[in-house]
C-alpha cells in the first residue's frame, strides 16, 4: 500500500509545484516600477519634475527671490529680507538638479544610445527639448555656486565607465558651451523635420508643457540664450552683445507673449499633486509670514479695498489677513518698524 501511496504523493507535488508557478511573475510585477521603459515616457518624468516643487517654490522663491524683489514682504525673518539666501533654499536648488533632473536626463540619453542611428537622426527635436531644460535648471544652479559639475554628472550609474567623481566646469566653460549649443538648437528647429518624432503615448499626453509645438520649443531656446547672454554683460560684455545681436537683430522667435508660455492648469493632469494651488499659503506652512508688498500693491490697487483693486493679480498674488483685511506691508524691516 506504500508502494502505491509514495508515486502518487510525488506526483501530486510535481503538480502543485507547477500550479503555484503559474501566472505569479505578472503578478508580482509592479507596474509601478516597470524594468523597461522608453524615451517618451522617460521624458514624461522629466517634464513633471521641472515643474517647481514645493521646496524650490518654498525656500527659494518665496522665501528669498521673491521677497528681495520685493514681490512679498516678510514680517518675521530679518535674514531673508536683508539679502541673505537660506541654506535649505540654496541647498535644495543643488540635490534637485543632480537628483532629479540630471539623473533621469542621463537615462533618456542612455535609452536614446540604445536606438538604431535611424530612430537617433529622427528624434533630434526630443532630445533638443531634454537639454532646453537641463541648461535652464544648470544656469540657475552655476548662479548660486559658480563652478559645478557638468560634463561629467549624472554619469554615476553609466553601464560603461561610471563616473563616481564628476570634474567641476567652471562657469565660464559652462556658459559658454550652453549659450553655443542653444545656438544649435535654434539652427535645428528652424529648420523643417516632418520625419521627426513627435512625444506620444496611447495612453494620455507626453509633452505638456508645448504638446508638440517645436516652434515654441524654438522660443523657450532662443529666450533662454537671451537670458544667459544678459548675464554676462558684466564680465564678457563683448560675447553678451554677439548673442544679443545675433538673436534680436535677425529676429528669432522669442517668447513674448501668454500664447508662448509653457502653462500647467487645472485640466492638466497631475496639477492638483504638484502643489500650485493657493501659492501663497506655501510659507504660511513654514512659519515664515509672508505678505502683500507695498510696492507692488501700489502697481495694482489704488488702495486697500475690495474697491481699490484694479488688476486682477492682486487677488491671485495675495490673501487677506485673520481680519479679512488687504494689509500690504513695506519690504524693509526698518520701514515695518516705522
């Protein structure tokens, strides 16, 4: 009888073995986290991460820029208003470029080496687009430090020759290379590719800040060259003027106008998690009070109510205080003291 009995208990086994097997590697696949991936939906990512985040909206903005150009006033830290940038701020600005977008910019890039040279030469807009936005953020950080890495970052996770310890570009170098290549992208754009990839995705859009509009790629480009151009007028006046005159005196497409804007509104998906609602409660929640600027109200209300305000922005810009008053204040410490 145990002759009998020890067959079959093996083949029940085999059989349960093979059951359980069954249908579990889709199931423990989490789409959340998928192995593979493409350029567009890489790209998806990218552009939802260069939307200000709180912190960069928080401790840089409004906290620091905002309150220096006298935007908003701050009521209770000194520091900020006397021209001093927080270290959260500045700090942030740092790990939000090499975290987030230098990282998941190399893996567009990595993915796009990956292509046949056919799929490469017909995706040059797309990757004209990535590096738009990976100068504009790079720009920004050069301001605040100087000399950063560059060329090299991003590189730690390379399948070939990682770079562990990126070489630091000097601004200079940095400048240079980003006002010479944005020239290129412009070269690119101007000219027709209607065998250029678009973004696209069966599932819901992919370029949401131009949805496909090269043309107003071409824009933020040329506008961003303008921008770093203007910054050198100081120490290289010479090149600051060739690329000034270059852009202007031959008309290149800028933006300048709303129709230009790269807009994330309410109908865009993932508006709502971003954050953007209600800007101006974002330093009430670190203990900072933020308020209307005296020198701004005055550009938009004749006074301090309902009445007064004649530019809609006022309303957007700012809240009223407990009193449900409009209380703008000056921006100097001392003028509040006064």
């Amino acid at each position: 009888m145990m002759k009998i009995k020890t067959p079959i208990l093996i083949l029940l086994i085999l059989l349960c073995s093979s059951a359980c097997d069954r249908g579990f590697e889709s199931l423990n696949t989490d789409p959340a986290n998928p192995s593979e991936t493409t350029v567009d939906r890489l790209f998806a990512g990218y552009l939802s991460l260069t939307f200000w985040n709180y912190d960069y909206w928080a401790n840089n903005a409004k906290n620091g820029w905002m309150i220096w150009t006298q935007q908003v006033s701050s009521t209770n830290n000194r520091g900020l208003s006397a021209f001093r940038q927080s270290d959260q701020g500045r700090d942030n600005m740092w790990s939000f470029l090499y975290k987030d977008i230098f990282q998941t910019y190399r893996a567009i890039e990595q993915e796009m080496n990956n292509q046949a040279p056919e799929t490469q030469a017909r995706s040059r807009y797309k990757m004209a687009a990535a590096r738009i936005l990976l100068y504009f953020y790079a720009a920004k950080v050069s301001d605040l430090y100087g000399d950063i890495p560059f060329t090299e970052a991003g590189l730690g996770l390379a399948a070939d020759n990682p770079v562990l310890r990126p070489r630091f570009d000097s601004q200079e170098s940095l400048y240079l290379a980003l006002l010479e290549d944005l020239r290129s992208i412009d070269a690119l754009y101007a000219t027709e590719g209607p065998e250029q990839f678009d973004f696209q995705n069966t599932e819901d859009e992919i370029d949401i800040y131009y949805f496909n509009d090269w043309s107003k790629w071409r824009r933020f480009a040329n506008s961003l060259r303008l921008r770093l151009a203007m910054r050198l007028t100081k120490v290289r006046p010479d090149l600051a003027e060739q690329h000034a005159k270059e852009i202007l005196g031959n008309g290149l497409p800028l933006i300048e106008s709303a129709a230009d804007h790269a807009e994330w509104t309410k109908a865009t998906p993932g508006y709502e998690s971003v954050g953007l609602n209600d800007a101006h409660r974002f330093d009430e929640a670190q203990g900072i009070k933020s308020r209307a600027s005296r020198r701004l109200w005055d550009q938009l209300a004749n006074g301090v109510n309902d009445a007064d305000i004649f530019d809609i922005r006022a309303r957007i810009f700012y809240a009223k205080n407990a009193f449900n008053q409009w209380a703008p204040i000056p921006s100097s410490p001392q003028a509040q003291e006064e």
